[in-house]
C-alpha cells in the first residue's frame, strides 16, 4: 500500500486520510494549483529527490563545461578583461561549482523532506546566481566595443535555469528575478550603453524569463501529474493484490468452518502426494465423520448442528501438531487431515488425539446411539512411495474404507488401512 511519507526513511501514513482520496484530489486540482495536497506533498518531494539530484549533478557537470567554454567568447567580446575571465571562471566559480557537484548527495540530505527548505534546490539556485554575477563582474570590467552584445550570455543562463536544470518553480522565479535584477544593475552601471541595444536586451531577457517560466511551471504540473497517475497505479496494483489474496483465501476455505474447503483439500493432497512420491517420504490422510449427526440435527436443529460442526472443525485444528499438517470439510460433516511424512503410527496417534480432541468437547449428544457426548469416527490410510497411480484417489478410497470399518466396528473409534488386506483395529 502507499503510504505517506515525512521524512525518510520513517514512513507515516497521514492519520484518518484516505491516500486514494487525496491522489484524486491531487489530480483533479486546478490548473494554477502546482503543490500536491498536504501528506503527498512531502512524499512527492521525498520519493524524487534522488532523481533531481541526479538530474542536477548531470545538467551541472555540462553546465559547467559551457560556462567554461564560453572562454572562446569571452576572448572575441571581451578580451581587455579575458585574463580576469579565466581567473573568475576557472578560479572562483568553478572549484565552487565542482565542490558543490561532488557533494551533492550529502548536501541534499541536509534539507531532505524539509520542503521547500530544500539544499538541494538552494544548490542549484545558487550556482545558477553564482554564474550570472561572474557575467555580470566580468561584463562590468570589460571596454571592449562588443560588450553590450555579451548580455545575450544572461539569456542562456535563464534557458538553462528554467529549462535544462529545470528549478522547481518558485525557485526558478527566485532565480529569473535574479538574473534580470543583476542584469538590470549592470546595464545602469555600464557607461554609455546603446539605448536600441539595452531597450532589446532588457525586452528580451524579461519575454525570456517569462516564456521559460511558464514552460517550467508546465514541466514542473505535467512532472507532479506524472507522479499521482504513477501513485494512483501503484495503488491500484495494491489494492488490487489485497483483493485477489482475499478471494484466494475465500476460495479456499469452507464457508462455515473457516479451515480448508474440499477444492483445496484436493488441490492439496495431489501436490503432497506427488512430492512425497518423489521424495520417497510418506503420507497419511485421515477421514472423520461426526456419529449420528442427523440425530443430532433433528433433536437440536440445523444451527445447533452448524454450530456443532464449526466446534469440531476447531478442535480438530487446535489439535495438529505439526504446521504442514491440513484440516479440511471433505463435505457435510466429513472431515479430513492430511499429515505429511507421518507414517502409520504417528497417524494413528493423531487421529486417535483427534478422536479424543472432539470427545472432550463435551457436546450432549443424546439421540448418539455409541456416546452421550458428541463424537467421531475416524479412518487413516498411509501412502508408502511404491508408486502406483493415482495415488490420492487410492489414499482417499482406503482411508474411507477404514472410516466405513470404524462405523461398523461401533463409532467412536479409529480404525486404519492396512496395505496387506482389511482393514484393522487402529491405535
Ligand atoms: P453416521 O454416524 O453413520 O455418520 O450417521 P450420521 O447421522 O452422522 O450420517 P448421515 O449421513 O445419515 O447424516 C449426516 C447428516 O449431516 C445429515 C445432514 O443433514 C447433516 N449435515 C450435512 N451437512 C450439514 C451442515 O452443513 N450443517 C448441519 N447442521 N448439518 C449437516
Ligand atoms: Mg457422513
Ligand atoms: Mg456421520
């Protein structure tokens, strides 16, 4: 199941709200609503920081090489300050830009699951303002007649604020205002400046920061949808898989009894007989039978009946010893086990303590013509690994038969089949 989360790696489910509600919330929120509802929010930013900071620390690796390589325009505009270029560039900028590059991963832990107090966003918010004052200064210093041109270099780090690092978006607009407030001091610095060149510029950067942040805001929305769609599935799946266990699990069991139903009994015996063969181990199956039941029901009635039937069906449960051994209804008041590597012995003993199992039970049964209490009959058979098919049918058909010598002998008792011939007395 989702669940919502704080603060990594503690998971905590948002108490009395529905996740499922809130995915669809999230989903059917207005265009101009960018955070996700309260609980998701902090799960959205948890469940894709990993991935922005890998995001940031590819982007800013290139980001990095280009900053650097814009030497080569640096040398063609402005090459009175090129030397002080490199020294900004190479010098100060860059060992900051690869520090915090390397540690990126330890940095974002610092602020991860705070929100909007996020290292990770600070760094790139920051790296990004980093690198317009390196312009910037470097532009301030340069006389070269080319110089008003560079201011072209702002509309680059503004595309690669909003669009390539892909800032979330109330960084971006942090970062734009950043850009053009640096921008626009340097251009009222810069002596002389070109009115038609700075009027351009200014238009420019301001349609440019404008038109990438819209396109962020969408990235950033269609990103968010992404993730409650790819929630909203991941819930569906869950959901989904609960379901189908519950029908597995209703399926299997016998509606009144709750222990296994006669389906599964079969499905059961066939895969254990089969490994037992193969393993040359052996197997028991044990048949019981409720004595005089119909008396029971016709003196007591049909719920005292049903209730009786689910009193024995727990009783023959509580009272297995070993976790691969199964109780099942075979049908009406038929029960059936089936011990995995137990041998004739160790049936009789269980069936005998089943036996007694339901006779402590102390159900009054006074129209039993063999008890005044309530009792059962019980035949076991014991598959030895000869090989001969079909086995379980065979196992099935002997155990009855002992069943059917326990009804004869006087019920109340455990008789079991012996491979030689008849039936025999049991334990
Ligand atoms: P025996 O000792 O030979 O086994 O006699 P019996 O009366 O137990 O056997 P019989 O086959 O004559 O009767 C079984 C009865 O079990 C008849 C049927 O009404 C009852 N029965 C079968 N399924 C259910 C059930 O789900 N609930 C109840 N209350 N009775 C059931
Ligand atoms: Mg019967
Ligand atoms: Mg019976």
């Amino acid at each position: 199941m989702l669940s919502l989360v704080n603060d990594a790696p503690g998971k905590l489910p948002v108490p009395g709200s529905d996740v499922r509600a809130l995915i669809d919330r999230g989903l059917k929120s207005s265009f101009w609503q960018l955070r996700l509802p309260e609980g998701l929010e902090r799960k959205y930013l948890s469940d894709s920081i990993e991935a922005r900071i890998q995001h940031t620390q590819r982007s800013g690796w290139f980001a990095l090489f280009v900053f650097n390589a814009f030497l080569v325009v640096d040398w063609l505009m402005a090459s009175d300050v090129f030397w002080q270029s490199v020294l900004i560039r190479m010098g100060v900028f860059s060992p900051f830009g690869i520090a915090i590059l390397l540690n990126a991963n330890q940095l974002a832990l610092l602020g991860r699951g705070r929100d909007w107090v996020n290292i990770s966003d600070w760094m790139s918010l920051l790296s990004g303002w980093g690198a317009t004052l390196s312009l910037a200064v470097i532009l301030w210093m340069s006389h070269s007649p080319w110089v008003y041109y560079y201011h072209a270099g702002f509309l680059v780090i503004i595309i690669y604020g909003n669009l390539v690092q892909k800032l979330r978006f109330p960084f971006a607009i942090a970062f734009s205002v950043g850009v053009l407030a640096v921008h626009g001091v340097g251009v009222a610095l810069t002596d002389n400046f070109p009115s038609a060149i700075r009027v351009s510029t200014v238009l420019m950067l301001l349609v440019t920061a404008a038109f990438t942040l819209v396109a962020n805001y969408l990235l950033e929305r269609a990103t968010r949808r992404r993730y409650l769609l790819a929630q909203r599935d991941a819930q569906m799946v869950d959901e989904l898989s609960a379901l189908n266990a519950q029908l597995q699990r209703l399926s299997r069991s016998d509606v009144l009894t709750g222990v296994a139903n006669r389906r599964h009994f079969q499905a059961h015996l066939q895969e254990a007989v089969s490994r037992t063969k193969a393993s040359n181990a052996v197997l028991s199956l044990l048949i019981m039978d409720v004595d005089h039941f119909k008396a029971y029901n016709d003196r007591y009635g049909h719920p005292a009946g049903d209730e009786c039937l689910r009193q024995v069906a727990l009783a023959l449960q509580a009272s297995l010893r070993h976790p691969a051994d199964m109780v099942a209804r075979f049908g009406g008041e038929e029960f059936v086990v089936v011990m995995q590597e137990a041998d004739e012995a160790a049936a009789a003993n269980a069936a005998e303590r089943l036996r007694q199992a339901v006779q402590a039970l102390c159900m009054r049964h006074e129209g039993s013509g063999c008890s005044d209490v309530v009792t059962i009959s019980v035949g076991t058979a014991t598959l030895c690994p000869r090989g001969e098919t079909p086995a379980a049918d065979r196992l099935l058909s002997h155990a009855d038969r002992a069943l059917y010598e326990a009804k004869r002998g006087g019920r109340n008792q455990v008789r079991a089949y012996r491979d030689a011939g008849l039936p025999q007395a049991g334990a």
